[in-house]
C-alpha cells in the first residue's frame, strides 16, 4: 500500500536527478539499435576487428584515396544527430528534432569530435526555443503563408544556433569532456576507478544511475573507444555480476517468497537484461547493497587489470548485450569481471543473510512497492513479485477510467462486464468512472493506454491495465482470467465450471450501468442518421454534436469540448466505431442525456482507423449508461456490426439496440 509521507529535502532532489536521468535516457534508449550496429561494424571491420575490410573499417587507401569507412562518419555525425532529433522531438516533436539536428551539426563540426553530450545540449535547446519562437506568432499568421513562415523561421532560427553550437558550445563540451577524460584517466592511473561502484551501485538502487549513464560514462566511453577500439566506462553501471550474485544468494540461503521468486528474476537479470528486478530484493535487506558495490569493484578491478572493455553500450545490461559489445582482445577479461564480480557478490551477500537477525524475506511485495516508490513510476517488473505473494483476496471491483468516465469509459466498461459475466462471475463490479474521481479502494484499474500515467498514482495499491481498443482488446481476456485465479485462489467457484447459479445470475443486471432503467428518449429516432454527409473527423465530431444541440440536449459549446476531449485522447472504439463526447470539464454543458448515431458507408479516416460509426455522447447521472451497454454489445460482436452496416432504415438501427424507444 502506498503511504503518503512527508517531503523530505533529499527526496526533491532524488526526484529531479531521476526526471534528468529519464530525459536523457529517453534521448538514448531509442537509438541503441544504431549504437549496437556501430559496435558490431567496428568490432568486425576496423584494422583489429574480426573480418578487417579497408572500405568499411576506415583504414589504408583504395586507388591512392584513404578509406573513409562507416565506422568514423557513423559515430561523428549518424549517432550524435540521432540523439539530437530524439531529444528536440520529445520537446517539440518533428519540427523540434529537425531544428534540434541543425544546431547540432554546429557543435559537431565546431569539436571535430564525436558531440554526444553536445547533442544532448543542442537537440532539446533547439526544440525548446523554436517552440517559444512559434508561441509568439501563433494565430497571428495570415491563412495560406503559414507553410512560408514555419520553413523559414526553422531554418533561420536552426541556422543561428548552428552558429551558436560551433562558436559557443563545442568549445565548452570540448573542454568538460577533456576534464571529465582527464578524471577518469587518474582514477584509472592511480587504480582508484573501481570506487566508483561506492556511488554507481547505490544509484541504480535509487533509480539515479541513467544521470550517470548516460549523461556520463557513454559520452566518454564512445570518445574513448573511438580513440583506442574498446572502453571499460561502459562496463561500470552495465555488468550484471553484482545483481546476479545477489539473487543466486537468495536463492541457496533466502526464504519464503524471496527464495521461491529468485531464480526467475535470475534468468530475467543475466539474460533479459532487466536490472531492476533486483533492486527489490536489496530493499528487502539494505545492507545487501554492500555486496553489489563489493561485486561492483571486483568487476571494475578485473577490467582494469585485463585492460578489457566494450566496443559500444550494452543495453539492455543482458549478458548476451555484453558479449556482443565486447572488443576482439577482451573476451576473457569481460567474462571474468562478471565471473568474478558474481562470485564476490554473493559470497558478500550469502554472509548478511545467514547472518542477518530477525531474517524475514516475505514482504517482497512491498518491497516492490517502495522500488515503485523510489522510481516515481510503476515498474514492468514489480508485477512479477506482486503476483508471486498471489491475490490478497477475489477480485471484486474493477473500474474502467476515462477523462470524463462518461462515453469510452462506459463502452469499455459495458464489454468486460460482459465477458466477467459469461465467465461465470456476476458478483463481480465493473464500474466507469473519471480519473478525477478516482480513490484507492479498487483491485483493477482499465484505462486507455493514453491515461494510464495519469490514473496510476490516485490507485496505486491496484493492478493498472491499460488497452489501444476499447471493444475488442485482448487485455481483457487476461482480465477475465485474472479473476478466475483470484477466485481459484481463494477457493471459491471453479473458474472454468461456473455454478448453474452463478450462469443464471448472468441474466440479470447486477451493476449500476445497466439498472438505470428505460432509455426514454436518450436515443430518438431523429438523432440517427443513416447517410453522414462529414467527410474528416473533425466534421464528423461536428456533425454527431450537432445532433445533440438540435435536440436540445447540449449547450452549444459542448462542441468545442468534444473537439478537446479527441485531442487529448482519441475516442476511437474499434470494429469501425467512435464515441466522440466532451471531456469532464464539460458536464455543466449538459442539459440531459441523449445520444446520437450517424453511419459513413464509405468510411473515416479516424487518426489512421478506419470509422463507419459515429456515436455522439452527452450523460447526465449515468442515465446514457443504458443505451451504451447495448451499442457496446452491439459493437462487440462482429455479426451485429455487419447487419447496422447494412440496415437500410433508421428502426432497423434501434431494432439492434434494443429497441431503446419501447
């Protein structure tokens, strides 16, 4: 369970460094692709790689002519521009990572050396400012000179800082990667480098290692292999011994569900490459951070006394990364380090915990939860402990949030209710809700994948689901058998023979959605129209809004708030079905519930989707919930969406609805 504490003056701070550590691996991670296929032509092409060849290693002539290879351009201008666009898109998308590679060039040809913590400066500065430079002319620009003035500023303005990079910041990142070289060298001259495990392991626990990283130690191994063919650097936050030494620990002198639970997060750490599977197993018992940063130096050490290193980044830090990033002459040197820095770690690790008073390794759950906790996220792998404690009970409540827990909310709702249902358990509720409205006391959370980070930290003792498709998603499948191992848990129905009760109850209604009742007048014969006359989305929302204000459903401007909520996360249903609707702000438009349907025979392009069904939606105290449980029925099965596809009259329409007018 997640507990509100009092801020603390660290805590801030940690927060910061890890937004800082995300941002800059959020301008990495994508790329890593094309810093493993660097490595791998460098590793097989250069003058000692494994297959020497001139043109492509970038060594000896052809003709009289020095070879240029792919090994040189591709780590002075391929990867750093990478970055540079990764890092101006994440602040302001295409345009932004376009200005951002621009300004970038400067710094790169300013250097005369690979610029990757230049990019990093240059992409996201030249993504910011050009966004601050639109913001000022916005809505100012006269209609059909708007593609003169976005081109030419972008490149004026790109141009400038290109300038800017070559004349201001090359010169200032020349000389913080000269220091920052110069530091590690004495570290390394003086065998003083394997301390900085006293740092990075601590770090990675804390989630702070990305700084570290990649604001760091892989700006300065890529300079450093370019100049020697191999880097340690790349090793020292990357090698999965310390970790594993910790686990296998577990495993032989761990109990309860620690012991149980280590030898998959084992196989997952060394192969999968996924670190943070053990930081919880550290929470558990923080003096274990002892033996990672003992595993950590011992690594560290062996690097340096073999002289071994990688060519590129390992990552994930897998052992498989690792060895496909290691130079020619320092397989047996980076085998060692991780041999050696697993067989420290947990004879270190082994020692506290035959040692340790009190010793109970039962709460890995929470301290799952406190890793959650210190990354400021959910984690992928914290459900792999959660689910190893099983359920705390049957799964009984489950909510589907949107915006304005009106329309998707309510469709997506209406289908897993049904499928829980046909699955044999009516006693189960699935309700909608806003994420606004949103409070701690469910067991699952569904929410579009567009919302989930924001419906995650109001319901953070919950199981998060999130789905593309509100019909038809396989997500809820495993939701369904979610609530079978929790009721086969704890020992209740047989989830695959349901009770001739339980199928009997499946009739009735059972919910709040479905209780409200007759549909009155919610969906009326003039509010279907058979033959749309939109032919964009925008029209479309238009159009089906209009509907609702004719009938005098809506305000005017709970148009305008349909258009909004579509922005902020499309409403696109699946099997050719949208729910446009206004977003919660909006409510106050409404003056009662009604709904609209206009079908398209040729179809809409919806964000890429194809939509032949517009739904207008507007609710007043679940009233419309009705309506839209039978449209989701209706939507869910294939059959039915072909027979609306070809009623030719709108009483064939209500007909499928249930006749909502009786």
């Amino acid at each position: 369970m997640a507990t509100q504490t009092e801020a603390r003056p660290g805590t801030s701070a940690r927060v910061r460094v890890q937004k800082f550590g995300t941002f800059l691996s959020g301008m990495i991670m994508p790329n890593i692709g094309a810093f493993i296929a660097w490595g791998l032509i460098t590793a097989l092409f250069i003058e000692k790689g494994w297959l020497p060849v001139p043109q492509l290693g970038g060594f000896g002539e052809t003709d009289g002519v020095a070879n240029v290879g792919l090994v040189g351009p591709m780590i002075t201008y391929l990867l750093p521009l990478l970055i540079a666009y990764t890092g101006g898109r994440m602040v302001y998308d295409v345009r932004g990572g376009v200005v951002g590679s621009i300004a970038t060039m400067g710094v790169i040809v300013g250097a005369g050396i690979p610029m990757f913590i230049g990019a990093m400066i240059m992409g996201p500065l030249g993504g910011w400012t050009m966004k601050k430079i639109d913001a000022l002319w916005d809505g100012k620009i006269r209609p059909g000179f708007e593609m003169l003035v976005n081109n030419f500023s972008a490149g004026i303005w790109g141009a400038l800082l290109a300038m800017l990079g070559f004349y201001g910041v090359a010169p200032l990142v020349q000389a913080f990667s000269t220091g920052a070289g110069n530091v590690v060298q004495f570290l390394v001259n003086n065998g003083l480098l394997p301390l900085t495990s006293i740092f990075i392991e601590p770090a990675k626990v804390l989630f702070l290692n990305n700084a570290i990283n990649h604001g760091v130690l892989t700006p300065l191994g890529i300079q450093q292999s370019l100049e020697q063919g191999k880097s340690m650097l790349f090793l020292l936050e990357a090698n999965p011994g310390p970790g594993l030494g910790i686990l296998l620990a577990y495993m032989f002198f761990g109990r309860g569900a620690a012991r149980a639970s280590a030898p998959g997060a084992a196989i997952i750490h060394f192969v999968g490459g996924i670190h943070e599977i053990y930081f919880p197993y550290v929470l558990m018992r923080p003096l274990l951070i002892l033996a990672a940063i003992a595993g950590g130096m011992t690594g560290i050490a062996t690097l340096s006394i073999t002289n071994a290193g990688l060519v590129a980044p390992a990552a994930p830090g897998s052992i498989i990364a690792v060895l496909a990033q290691t130079a020619r002459d320092s397989y047996f040197g980076v085998a060692l380090a991780v041999v050696l820095a697993t067989a420290v770690s947990f004879l270190v690790a082994s020692v506290i915990l035959k040692t340790a008073k009190n010793q109970d390794d039962g709460d890995l759950a929470g301290a799952a939860s406190r890793m959650e906790s210190l990354k400021g996220k959910k984690s992928s792998v914290a459900g792999t402990f959660r689910s190893t404690s099983a359920t705390n009970g049957p799964i009984r409540n489950i909510v589907f949030a949107c915006d304005a827990g009106m329309g998707s909310s309510a469709m997506g709702a209406s289908v897993l209710r049904n499928k829980i249902k046909a699955a044999g358990f009516p006693d189960v509720k699935v309700v909608n809700l806003a994420i606004a409205n949103l409070k701690d006391d469910y067991d699952v959370v569904v929410t579009h994948q567009d919302l989930a980070a924001r419906a995650e930290p109001l319901t953070q003792s919950a199981t998060h689901v999130s789905v593309d498709n509100f019909m038809n998603s396989p997500r809820y499948e495993e939701i369904v058998e979610l609530v079978r191992a929790s009721a086969a848990a704890e020992g209740g129905l047989d989830p695959h023979n349901p009770t001739p009760a339980a199928v009997a109850a499946d009739t009735g209604s059972g919910n709040e959605a479905d209780s409200g009742g007759t549909t009155g007048d919610v969906l009326a014969h003039e509010s279907v129209v058979l033959n749309g006359t939109a032919t964009t989305q925008q029209d479309a929302i238009d159009e089906a809004g209009r509907l609702l204000v004719d009938r005098g459903a809506v305000d005017v401007t709970y148009v305008a708030a349909m258009h909004e909520r579509e922005r902020s996360v499309p409403t696109y249903m699946g099997n050719f079905l949208a729910i446009p609707h206004g977003t919660n702000a909006a409510k106050d438009l409404i003056r009662r519930s009604a709904v609209s349907i206009i079908r398209y025979p040729e179809g809409i392009d919806w964000n890429g989707k194809q939509v032949k069904f517009v739904v207008g939606v507007a609710g007043v105290n679940n009233e419309h919930l009705s309506i839209l449980s039978a449209i989701a029925r209706v939507f869910s099965d294939k059959e039915q969406v072909a027979r609306l596809d070809e009623a030719t009259t709108v009483d064939e329409v209500l007909a499928l609805f249930g006749k909502v007018n009786a």
